[in-house]
C-alpha cells in the first residue's frame, strides 16, 4: 500500500514538474564539438554563480577542481571559454502538453522586446475546423475522380433496375401525331412563311455536290429556306434529281469570326455516331433512339472546303460544309407557337400533349443512358416527322457526362440557374438536361417557359433573359391548359434549384408519374380511335342493299304524302280565325 501511494506521489510531483515547463535539465549554447555543463536547476543557474565559480546555495553543480571555470563533464575545448545567455528550450513533453492544454499556459514569460508579439492563441473549435479543412485538402489532392461522384453511384446501385427506355420502329400513338400534321399543315406552312419573311421566295436551283462518304458527285436542286435558326444555322429544302428524295440540307451562314467554331460544330455533328452505344448506321439511329443523325456531308465541287460561297438558293454567304438529313415536317417549337393561338384546341389536343410528354421524356432519357449530354434539348431541336414520330437534332453540342465545354453551347433563356456563372467553360452533367426537360415540357403545356422568361414567338411570355438575372422563381399554372398532377409533379421535380436534388431524365422515365401519364395517354388513344372509325363510317357514302329496293321506293312515296300532309297542317294553322263583333 505505501509503494502505491509512494508511486502515485512521485506520478504527480513528475506530472507538475512537466506542467511547469521541464526545464530542469538546462542546456547552454554552445558548440556541437564542445561539451556542456549540467546543471539541475528549474529555472537554470544564476549569473552570479557562474562568475563567482563555487558552489551556490539554490542550485547543485559539480565542478572539477584540477581545471579551473570548468565542469567535470566539460572538455578541454571549451576550458576558458566565456558562456552565452541563452533561451531555455522547452522540453518534448511540455510543447505536448501545451498543445493538449485547455487554458493560458502556466507561466509567464516577458516578451522580448525586440521581437513580434505572437499570436493569439486559437480555441478549440478553431483548432477543430483548421483540422478538417487540413483533412479535405488532402483528400481533394489524393482521392480519385470517380470518389467525387460516389453518392451518385450508391444511389444509382441501391436503386432497383428499372425497364431501360428505346423506342420501337413504328408505334399506333404515332397515328394521332401524323393525322394532327396533315390537318394542320397548311397553318404550319402560312406561319413558317411568316416567320422567314422574304426568304422563302429563293428560286430553286441546280447544284452539283460531292459526297464525303462514296467520293462521286450527285446533282441536286436545292431551295427554298426551310428553317432558320439564331445561331446562324439553317436548313434548306433539296430533292435528290436521280432518286426523287426530299431531304434537307443543314448550313451555317458566314457571320464574321463565329464561322470557324460554327463548322466545327456541324463536323462534331457528323461524326457524332461514333459516341453511340450499340449504333452502327445513322438509320439504326433515327429507328431505334429516334436520333436524326445526318446520312452524308456534302461539298460544293471545285470549291474549297469550309469557304464561304454566295449561291443562287440563299441570300447570305454559307460555309461549304452540308449535311444531308431527311426532310421533318416542322419543328417543335413552331408546333406550340401555332398552339398557342388556340388553333389546335380540339379533340385530339389533350391526347397529343400527353405523347409529347412522353416522348421527350424517353428522348432525354436516352441520352442519359448513351452517357451523352445535349447542349440544346430545347423544342426548336425537335423535328416532327412526316410519319408522326418525333425526333431530336443538333447534335453538334454533345458531349459525354462530366467533360468540359463551351459554355455558349447552351442558349442562355434554356441554362440552369449558376451555369453562366463559371466563364466561358462550363462543365456538362446531366442535370443540364434534366432541367431543358422540365421547361420543354412546361411549354408543352403552358406554350411558354415558366419564371417569366423570354420565350421566343410566344406573346404571353415574360422578358427575364436567363435564370441567372433576378427574377420571379415561383411556379405559376393559372393561365395554362388544364395540368394534370403527375405532370405538374414531373414539373416541379425536374425544375429544381439544386442541381443534386434535381430529378434526372432516367429518375423521371422510371417513375410512377411517367406510369399514370402512359396510362391516360392508352385510354385517351383507344377513344380517339373510336372517334375517328366513327366519323369513317359517317363519312362513307350509303349504298342500299339489292333485296330492298322496292321497299325503300315504297317508303319514299309514303314518305312524300306525309310530307304534303305536314305542309297542309303548317299551312291551316298559319291562317287567322275569323274575328266576330259583339253587337
């Protein structure tokens, strides 16, 4: 028992020497060569001992008498020699300790006067939050790319694997798109003449081209305009003269310094069939993903390539560069733009709006799968073909997930909120596309884009320029067509501020809004179908059957007598009664 208490007072006399510095074994400067003095003192030898040279009542030294002014532990090199002042080191458990202290430090020491005040010491959770940002920095230097991304790829692994979304090569919905076209084609074509204004009025004329793919030459009769982009891209109308085929010829207008980055993305265009997955041919494309790749490029022949050249079919100078896609019927955007009139409110309205949800959602969809992101998943990228199907273009500005690129590629109205934020470079995710999906669809319904931003032909639309300048950032469906609550849910998700809250193109492909709007799409198809076997039938003209002609003469002559009958009754009735006097 007195062992114990005697080690636990030891413990806490040692404990206390360390807390008051462990300076007792003091160590003068001096040389490496030389040997020092020990001296065993808490605040080391006064100068008055080390002058006088004997023994000193408050510290205990021992001294060799043979040598005079030096210790026994001293060596010759150093017998004479006049000692310096100098600081007193802290020892290796004190700086410990001081370190793991809580409050001020035990003693004070007199700064010095020549030198800098130190500085304050930091608290405790000072110390804490310059650890971790200590931490983060080294693993931001040493952790790789795919650890950024890993919460999104647990996610995508502990989420079920959902059916993966392709389109089939002809579908029955495509019946409704195609018979809503060629009904309304004639507005189309009045209000894409309108919108070009004078040039349409191009002549057509005869144009010899070489192609890029088989190295011959065809001849082809190009013009007029048929769209026209912001950019500077167009499209011209073009029929093959040996085959008959109506195509359209995709350019760029020569607008100064932008030419050169405009051709490249026309040639990014045509060679973009090699970031597909499972592609071979640019009709496997448009069949399966419903992508509208180009077929060929062509070249105007004995004229350099990419140069500027005035041709008879276009009033502005094109680059020599062409791409030879089929011919769509309108775009999407001049579909709504139409719509908004109030034109193409009708029976086959409501249904059309849900297929073109559906669509979009199963465009961006795909490129989520395919690992692409489209720089312009807006409406006037969607073509609508002539058999109903709709189709997504402009694939000069894709890029694969998580890759960096211009930011001009992305129209400013269309960018999510903080992407014109960073530069002139920008870095592509999918949540860009989930977001273009959202207004897409948003204008499906309502024929404009939400937060009063400025949508191009549409007069109720607001004049915020992008989501980066202050504006209204509250949802506002009152003045739009009658939403239903998946969409309007769909809507809400994909249109999320935070881009890692923001529900993607997969999410929403696989979701029970996406389910419930499939559902009313097939049951408002099936009644759709009946209306127009109805008006087919109505339509057709009466033909009597053979065993009852005679019967149906008779019947007419009956009918005639009781038309005169009826005709008489009228007639009596019309005639006034005679009016008597009262005498």
């Amino acid at each position: 028992m007195a062992m114990h208490v005697f080690i636990s007072a030891t413990s806490l006399v040692f404990a206390a020497w360390l807390a008051h510095g462990a300076d007792g074994l003091w160590q003068p400067h001096s040389s490496p060569r030389s040997r020092s003095v020990l001296s065993l003192h808490p605040n080391g030898p006064g100068e008055d001992a080390i002058q006088a040279g004997k023994f000193h009542a408050d510290f205990f030294e021992l001294r060799n008498e043979d040598l005079k002014g030096m210790s026994w532990i001293e060596g010759p090199g150093s017998a004479g020699a006049p000692r310096e002042e100098a600081t007193q080191p802290a020892g290796r458990f004190a700086r410990l300790f001081e370190r793991l202290r809580w409050g001020k430090r035990a003693r004070s020491e007199p700064p010095a006067t020549d030198e800098t005040p130190a500085r304050p010491r930091l608290s405790m959770g000072q110390k804490l939050a310059q650890h971790l940002r200590r931490a983060q920095a080294g693993l931001r230097r040493i952790a790789p790319k795919w650890l950024s991304r890993l919460r999104a790829r647990v996610r995508n692994w502990w989420a079920p694997e959902g059916p993966i979304p392709v389109f089939p090569e002809s579908e029955p919905e495509d019946l409704l798109a195609r018979q809503v076209v060629q009904q309304r084609m004639w507005l189309l074509e009045l209000r894409r003449k309108r919108d070009l204004g004078g040039s349409q009025e191009t002549p057509v004329a005869s144009v010899t081209v070489t192609s890029a793919s088989t190295g011959g030459t065809k001849q082809l009769k190009v013009g007029p305009l048929f769209w026209k982009g912001d950019d500077g891209f167009v499209m011209y109308s073009a029929e093959d003269v040996e085959t008959g085929e109506e195509l359209v010829l995709k350019a760029v207008t020569a607008h100064g310094a932008d030419t050169t980055a405009s051709v490249a993305v026309l040639q990014a265009e045509a060679s973009c069939l090699k970031n597909l997955q499972n592609i071979n041919t640019p009709q496997e494309a448009r069949d399966r993903l419903r992508f509208l790749l180009p077929d060929d490029t062509f070249t105007v022949a004995e004229a350099p390539p990419a140069k500027a050249l005035s041709l008879s079919f276009s009033e502005a100078p094109v680059a020599n560069f062409f791409l030879r896609m089929p011919k769509p019927v309108t775009t999407l955007l001049a579909y709504l733009q139409a719509m908004e009139k109030g034109v193409f409110h009708g029976s086959d309205h409501r249904p059309l709006q849900h297929l073109l949800t559906l669509r979009v959602i199963r465009l961006a969809a795909i490129l989520q799968t395919q690992g692409l992101v489209h720089g312009g998943f807006t409406p006037d990228n969607l073509l609508m073909m002539p058999d109903g199907r709709l189709m997504l273009s402009g694939f000069g500005v894709v890029r694969k997930n998580g890759s960096v690129g211009p930011v001009t590629d992305v129209k400013p109205t269309y960018a999510p909120p903080g992407f014109m934020r960073g530069g002139k470079t920008v870095k592509y995710t999918y949540a860009l596309n989930a977001w273009q999906l959202g207004l897409t669809i948003h204008q499906i319904w309502c024929s404009r884009l939400p937060f009063r931003l400025k949508t191009p032909g549409m007069s109720r639309a607001g004049n915020r320029p992008s989501m980066d300048r202050p504006g209204y950032n509250i949802f506002y469906f009152d003045d739009c067509d009658v939403i239903p609550s998946p969409v309007e849910g769909l809507i809400k998700k994909l249109l999320h501020f935070r881009g890692w809250r923001r529900m993607l193109a997969l999410s929403a492909f696989r979701s029970s809004e996406y389910e419930a709007i499939r559902r009313d799409v097939d049951s408002l198809f099936e009644s759709y179908k009946a209306d127009l076997r109805q008006e087919e039938v109505s339509a057709q003209p009466q033909v009597p059957r053979p065993g009852r002609r005679i019967a149906s003469k008779r019947w007419a002559r009956v009918n005639k007598r009781w038309a005169r009958r009826q005709l008489a009754c009228r007639a009596y009735r019309q005639v006034p009664e005679k009016v008597t006097l009262n005498r």
